[in-house]
C-alpha cells in the first residue's frame, strides 16, 4: 500500500509535466472514440451533429481542468439523448430549431443548477435514490434508445411523439428501407458485436466505433449516399419519411456552429420540467460513473464528487451558451482512458485538444459520415443499457428488485423520465410498507454512535435502514478519519434494503483500501429475501 501510494502522479502542471507522454496517448485514443459517439449523440438528441464536438471541447479543455476526478472523461452520453429529444420537441412544438435554441437555454440553468448542487455539497443526495430504480430508468433510456435509431438504421427518420406507439409502428415501418443504409447499419452493427472477440493485440487497439465510422464511410463514398435519392416509384406511406439526408450535415467551419439560446420560455412550465430532468439524470449518471470509475484507478484515487458537479454545472452552463449539449462523466471514454494508461487528467484535456484540431483541419470527414453508422453505434449502446443481462441482476438480487426495475421502465415509458422515476421510488416505498417498514421510519433513521478507545467508531442501527432515510448515517460515517475502525451493528435492524446493502459494502471495501478496518455485524440475525450477499433483509421474526 505505502509503495503504491507514494508513486501516486502528481497533478496540475507537476504532473503534465511527469506524465505528458502517458497522458496525450491516452487523449488521443479516448479521441477515436469519442469522435463517433459524439456526432450520434447529437444527431439522435435532435441538435446539430457538431454540438457533441462542442461539448466534447468545452469537457476535455475546461471542466478536465478544475474537477474533482482523476482519470474520468466528460462528454454528450447516450443516457441524455432521451432527455434532451423530448426538450426539444416539447419545448419547439414542431419547430426543430426553435426547440433546439429553447433547449439551450434549459441546458444553461440545469448548469447553474448542478453548479449550486456542488457548492450545497449535495453529492451525497444520491443516495435517495434507490439503485434499481436508477438501473430501471437507464434501461428505458435504452430502449426508447433503440425505438428511436432502428428506423434511422433502415433510412428513415426516428419517429416523434409517444414512445410507446412509436414502438408498435417500428415492424411497420421496417418493411421500407433503404437498402444501403440497413446494409451499412448492419454491417456496423456485426462489427460492433464482434469485435470484443477479436484476440489479436494490434487489433484490439482500434477502437470499434473509429473502425465502424471508417467502414461507412467507405460503404457511404461507394453507394454515392451523398446524392442519393428515393426514387418517385418508392412508394411510402404518409406517416414514414425516408431520408432525405443519409450523411451527417456540418456547417463549414466551427464558428458557424455555435448557436446562442433563447430564454423566451423561461417562464413556462413545460421548460422547469426539462430543466429538473436534465440536471436529475445527468447529475445522477455522472456521481454513479465516478464513483465506478475510481474503482477502476490504479491508484485508488478518490474523486471529489461536489467539485466534480461545480466543476461539470459550469460546463454545462458554458455549453448551453454556445450551442453544445450538456455532458456527463462517460463511461466507456473513462474506462477506455484508465485502460490505455491515463495517469492525470490532462488526458482528458489532451482528448478535448485533439476533437478541437481534427474539426479546425478536418471538418470535410465528418460530412461523409452515414447516419446509419452512427445510428447503429447508438443502437448498441442502447442495448448494453437495457441487455437481458441488466434485468437478471436485478432478478439475482431477488424478485422485489426486479419487480422496481420493471415498474421504473413502464413508468418511464407511459409517462416521462422524472415521472417515472418518481413512480420507482414509490413503488420501492409501498413494498418497504408491506414488508413492515412504519411511515414515521421511512424519512428518519434510528442509529446511536459509540466510540471506543478513540480509535473505533461502532454504528448501531435500529429499526429500518433503507434508502429514504440512510443520508444522515452515510454523512456521518463519512467523517470518520482514514485508518480507525468501523463497526456497522445491524443486530437490532427490522429491515436493511438492497441500496443501504450496497452503500455500506462499497464503504467497507473503500475504507479497508485507505488503510482503515471496517466490520458489519449482525447479519446472522437477518433472513435475506435472495441468495445475494447484497439483496435486502428482514429481521428473524
């Protein structure tokens, strides 16, 4: 531990310094892949394809430069394309690019938001929310994800309006495509899949969605998509439109790209709604990726999680006053960072310095792009959100959770991402009710702190510990000095739910790695509800 410690980088300009080569290596392949991504983001969220590239700028440039993280990369994530497509068409009411500069506007209040978030230290509220409820939101992202690029990957326009019968028109719509567009969508699609099973070392290093873009853009220059039309014998019903672009559209430098918002719906509701759900899901995306990210340093640095949202709300703030869409801390370039050797975080600066030469000196390449491509990557991604996989770990963690998740998902697509959010985290509540929780103990914990010897904090918890009501313990433990002993007395809990499991867990192993001893006690008195060391328990009756 002590050696691992004291090799620990250096930052600011110490540690540009001592780890540029490392560090500009890593910016340059997080670069390859956040490119692509960047320009689907924007295109499938309803705003012009370079306000991903803005964004992805103003991250890696400033917000890299006064975070809180270490090795973490900010950017436009598929996780808000949801909530930014329904801004805009919310807020334009058919008026894509009046919707697109209203949006703007939300995305620079849900920054000075997320700004007044960190400053209020509110890093910690996060908590409330329930993790299967999050897991449960993310995986209707996905799916509304996948609804929306499918049609986009056969030629035609992602369709507008109510998810649901959008969803049901989709085998509809599918029976008319352009064949080259499904053609290069499924061909970037199998490159997707296949490519993590490529065992070749040289290989490995090309990222699939850099090899994705480059093979469309072949397939896009050999068909001619750049002058392609539906001919006037294709016949389409009235509801499908096909085209008429099938290559990704940019202005011809990047100042004709910054685009100014208009706050004229300021005062009407339906703009507070898109802003609290900007600020909800990103600022939620963003705390959850860093926090598994630091779990991936090397050097077990831990990040500073309300600088972190200061620092990402004056991004988000700057990207809304110049066109961009707003970031979050993402965790494909953050993993794809750590794994090719980042040390600090100039990579992420080096990142943001690359996108910003690649579209001074090359913004021609980008408007070969298909769309088909990036449909098909945004596709993919939408499915590792809401994979069969994600709905066995909640099944794993016993049947409650999975019943959560699956509530979660309906209610967001029936309704809206904050209104299903809220439905998660009702239904959570009621089966705590059901299970005995009272409603006096569902907002207030009971728990008594005793000390030993100076060295030894014991927590002793009564009643119910569960989500709505665990940020005062979580605070508290939080302040206990690197290097004591932690004991966590569950023996006269009635009921511990999943989330309480899971944060005292991810305590544990956190404060056991800063050199500290950390125990749970009394789990033997409880009955779990799954086999899963943490699924929800009750107390022995």
């Amino acid at each position: 531990m002590n050696s691992l410690t004291s090799s620990v980088p250096k930052t600011g300009l110490a540690g540009l310094a001592e780890n540029w080569r490392n560090d500009i290596v890593s910016g340059f392949l997080v670069f390859l892949i956040a490119l692509p991504l960047c320009l689907g983001v924007s295109v499938a969220s309803g705003f012009p394809a370079m306000a991903g590239i803005i964004t992805a700028i103003i991250g890696g440039l400033l917000v890299s430069r006064i975070n809180g993280t270490h090795v973490t990369v900010t950017g436009p994530a598929a996780g808000l394309i949801v909530v930014i497509l329904t801004a805009v068409q919310s807020l334009g009411q058919g008026d894509a690019v009046a919707g697109y500069r209203y949006t703007l506007a939300a995305i620079f209040i849900s920054g000075l938001l997320q700004f007044g978030l960190g400053v209020y230290k509110a890093g910690r509220l996060s908590a409330f929310f329930p993790s299967t409820v999050i897991h449960g939101m993310l995986a209707a992202i996905g799916i509304i994800i996948m609804a929306k690029q499918i049609p986009v990957m056969a030629g035609s326009q992602a369709f507008a309006g109510a998810i649901l019968p959008g969803i049901a028109k989709i085998p509809h719509g599918l029976a008319y495509f352009i064949p080259q567009c499904a053609f290069i969508g499924l061909v970037s699609l199998g490159i997707l899949v296949a490519w993590p099973q490529v065992k070749h070392p040289l290989l490995k290093r090309i990222p699939a969605p850099i090899l994705v873009i480059v093979v469309g853009v072949a397939f896009g220059q050999l068909f001619d998509l750049a002058h392609f039309e539906v001919g006037g014998d294709f016949i389409l019903p009235k509801d499908l439109v096909m085209g008429p672009d099938f290559l990704v559209h940019i202005p011809d430098s990047l100042q004709a790209s910054l685009v100014f918002p208009d706050f004229s719906k300021i005062g009407h509701f339906v703009f507070w709604v898109n802003v609290f759900a900007i600020t909800l899901v990103g600022s939620l995306e963003t705390l959850l990726v860093t926090a598994a990210v630091d779990k991936l340093d090397p050097y077990k640095r831990y990040s500073d999680l309300n600088r972190d949202l200061r620092a990402i709300g004056i991004g988000n703030a700057l990207s809304g006053l110049v066109g961009g869409l707003p970031m979050i801390v993402e965790i494909l370039r953050s993993s794809t960072n750590v794994n090719s050797g980042a040390k600090t975080s100039w990579s992420s600066f080096f990142h943001g310095a690359c996108m910003l030469l690649f579209v001074v000196l090359f913004p021609h390449v980008i408007g070969k792009i298909p769309l088909a491509s990036l449909a098909a990557l945004l596709v993919y991604a939408g499915f590792r959100l809401a994979s069969p996989r994600t709905f066995a770990e909640r099944m794993i963690l016993g049947r409650s959770q999975l019943l959560i998740f699956v509530i979660t998902i309906a209610g967001v697509l029936v309704t809206n991402i904050l209104a299903g959010v809220l439905i998660g985290i009702v239904a959570k509540l009621v089966i705590h009710w059901l299970r005995g929780v009272p409603p006096k103990n569902m907002l207030q914990i009971s728990y008594r702190v005793e000390r030993k010897d100076g060295d030894t904090w014991i927590f002793r918890v009564s009643g119910s510990a569960i989500f709505s009501n665990f940020v005062a313990l979580k605070t508290e433990v939080s302040d206990v000095p690197d290097g004591k002993t932690v004991i966590f007395d569950l023996s006269d809990a009635y009921l511990i739910d999943h989330t309480v499991m899971e944060l005292i867990d991810r305590f544990r192993q956190d404060y056991i790695e800063s050199g500290g001893r950390c125990e749970i006690e009394g789990l033997d008195r409880q009955t779990p509800f799954a086999e899963h060391v943490l699924a929800a328990r009750r107390r022995k009756l």
